[in-house]
C-alpha cells in the first residue's frame, strides 16, 4: 500500500489546502523524485506542513519511516558550540537537536530548555516498556513534529497543537506525568506568545 497514495489522505490535503487533487498530485511527485525512497503518503505529509497542517496520524509505519529517512538526510551532521549567557552549550547530532535548533543563528533559554526536555521526552519513549511499537513510533513522530516546528522562525501553532495534544496522553503512561507536566508550561508559552 506504501506505493499508492492513500484516498483518504488526498481527500484530507484537498479539504485543507483548496487545492484539487490535479494540483496537489504533481507536488507529490516532485518531492518524491527530490526525496528519493519517499513514500506518495509520506511526501502527502512533507505537502501538507508546506501549507501549515499535518497528515501524520494517516500515515503507517513504513510510511513514517520513510518521512524519518529524508528528515535524517536533510539534518546538519555536525556539533555546534553556541554561546547563552556565557555558558556553551555543545549541539550533538541527535534527532531531536538538529530538528529543533535548525540553522539558527540566535538561540535563547526558552529554546534551549525545551529542546532539551523534547530530547529527554524522545530517549523516554524509546526506552520504555509500557508502550507497544507502534505507540513509541506514533509518539515519537508526534516530538519529532513538534521539535520541527520549534525549529522555525515563524512555527505553526496548529501543527504544534494537533502533536501536543497526543503528547500529553503519556502524562497517564507510568513514569511520563512529571516530563509531561514540566513540559506543559513551555508549550503553553510557544502557543500564546509570539514566536521565540
């Protein structure tokens, strides 16, 4: 099924972009011919942030493994040193920090701390025992989501707010409530304020 675009997707990139689906098809296309080894429902995903909403819970787990490749691809392969308050703080190669920093020039606290958690969050639900394998892959998506958008001059409070709302259903998985509570108020502010 990887091969074919699903229908309900393009019916969903259709009702959100007003596109119709004789646009939309043509851009699939391109980005998978950009991306290679990219999936019709995972390049439906990369369309569907280019126009500020998400497809991710319709996409499978082949599908999300095909959007991580070309997000590992894309990200910076190397340690950065920035400066905060006199402190360094060294930027590692991880998932989480490349999405979240980007290329950013400037970096403050507010970035720094909740990236960090992000991190924590994401080694958290690799770890743990208490979800099945496609509950880690479905949350980690949903950080990796968020952590992207984190990572932008001017995020999309939308698709911050679809991944947040999953997050938060591991403040009832055993040993998630404290890294969930701690992260509410950083969301909260990222949401309300303006961008970082």
């Amino acid at each position: 099924m990887a091969d074919k675009l699903n229908s309900d997707i393009l019916r969903i990139l259709k009702e959100r972009t007003g596109k119709t689906p004789e646009k939309i098809r043509p851009r699939l296309s391109e980005l998978r011919r950009k991306h290679s080894g990219l999936t019709p429902n995972a390049a439906a995903q990369l369309y569907a942030e280019s126009h500020g909403t998400s497809i991710m819970p319709k996409l499978d787990p082949e599908d999300r493994r095909s959007l991580a490749s070309v997000q590992t691809i894309t990200q910076v392969n190397s340690t950065k040193n920035v400066k905060i308050d006199k402190r360094t703080l060294n930027i590692t190669n991880s998932p989480i920090h490349n999405l979240s920093f980007g290329d950013r020039s400037t970096v403050n606290q507010s970035v720094v701390n909740l990236d960090a958690s992000l991190s924590e969050l994401f080694e958290k639900i690799e770890k743990t025992t208490r979800l099945t394998p496609e509950a880690k892959s479905d949350y980690k998506s949903d950080v990796e989501a968020l952590a992207s958008q984190i990572g932008k001059t001017k995020p999309n409070r939308n698709i911050i707010s679809a991944a947040w709302k999953t997050i938060q259903g591991l403040a009832d998985v055993q040993g998630f409530a404290q890294l969930i509570t701690q992260l509410a108020p950083m969301i909260h502010t990222l949401l309300v304020n303006k961008p970082f």
